[in-house]
C-alpha cells in the first residue's frame, strides 16, 4: 500500500463516524420537524370538522324554512 493508499484508509476511518453522527443530528431534526407538522394537521383537522360542522348545521336549517321539520330530525 502506497502513499495514496494509506490517505484513502485515513479518510475511510475519519469518515465513519463523522457520518454517523451527521446521521444522529439529521434524525434528530427529522423528529423535531414530524411534531411540528403533526400538531399543525391536528389543528387543521379540527378547524375543518368544525367548518364542516357549520356548513351542515346551515344546510339542515335551509331545509327546514323550505321543506319541513320530518328532514330536520334525521340529522340534528
């Protein structure tokens, strides 16, 4: 093994563990970011339920000035 050789073996075995741990730091941020985001499509969720929510109740309460209370009773 020559000169060249031996540079290689040292950049191989320095190389290693700084991988890992780059590894451990990009795993890290990665939980971090998954939290973030899971608490942000939870409050989305619920912010579209109760849009939801709203747009039924107004939709039966149109029904029941129109039609007549026997539709009311099946949703409300």
């Amino acid at each position: 093994m020559g000169p060249s050789g031996l540079v290689a073996l040292a950049v191989l075995v320095v190389g290693f563990p700084l991988q890992g741990i780059m590894v451990k730091l990009m795993i890290n941020q990665r939980f971090k970011g998954v939290k973030i985001t899971d608490s942000r499509s939870r409050l989305t969720q619920e912010v579209l339920g109760g849009i939801r929510l709203i747009k039924i109740y107004a939709w039966v309460s149109e029904n029941c000035k129109s039609g007549g209370d026997e539709s009311h009773n099946g949703y409300l």
